[in-house]
C-alpha cells in the first residue's frame, strides 16, 4: 500500500481526524519499520508518489512484489508530459 492508500484507509474509521495529522502518523510509523526491516519499500518507476510498502514475504528474488501482493494499478501515477 502506498500512503495516501493507507491514509484514506485511517480516514475511513477517523473521519475526525486531520488528514495531515494521519499522513505524519504513519510516515513516522513506516520509516520506524523499513528500518526495522519488517516492511519493504517497492518503487514503481522514478516517481516517489509511486512508492507501496508491505511485508518482505511479499516480494519476490528480483524485488517485485508477488502477484497475489502487487499493488493497485489504479494507485499508480501517471506522469504526462506537456508540450507546448
């Protein structure tokens, strides 16, 4: 899941809360754990808006995430280019 996945998911049950409050929250809680080693970050492509955390079970020998774990293709940014 990727941030903003898991801060819609918190607004969900807390309403009430900031949602900048919730997003410092887990920021804090997830860079806790990819230090520890308990999540494992998984980048798609070179935008950081396209960056999802799981389980190290999740992954596969070359680092991609496992099709049973991948990541919502609809979470995925697009970056367009414009010419002008």
């Amino acid at each position: 899941m990727s941030i903003n996945e898991m801060t819609s998911l918190v607004m969900e049950f807390e309403p009430k809360s900031k949602v900048e409050e919730v997003k410092a929250s887990l920021s804090s809680a997830k860079n806790i754990l990819l230090k520890d080693g308990s999540i494992v970050k998984v980048q798609v492509g070179t935008n950081n808006s396209n960056t999802f955390y799981g389980s190290p079970t999740w992954i596969d020998e070359q680092g991609f995430p496992l099709p049973e774990h991948k990541y919502s293709d609809d979470a995925v940014q697009l970056k367009t280019k414009i010419v002008i």
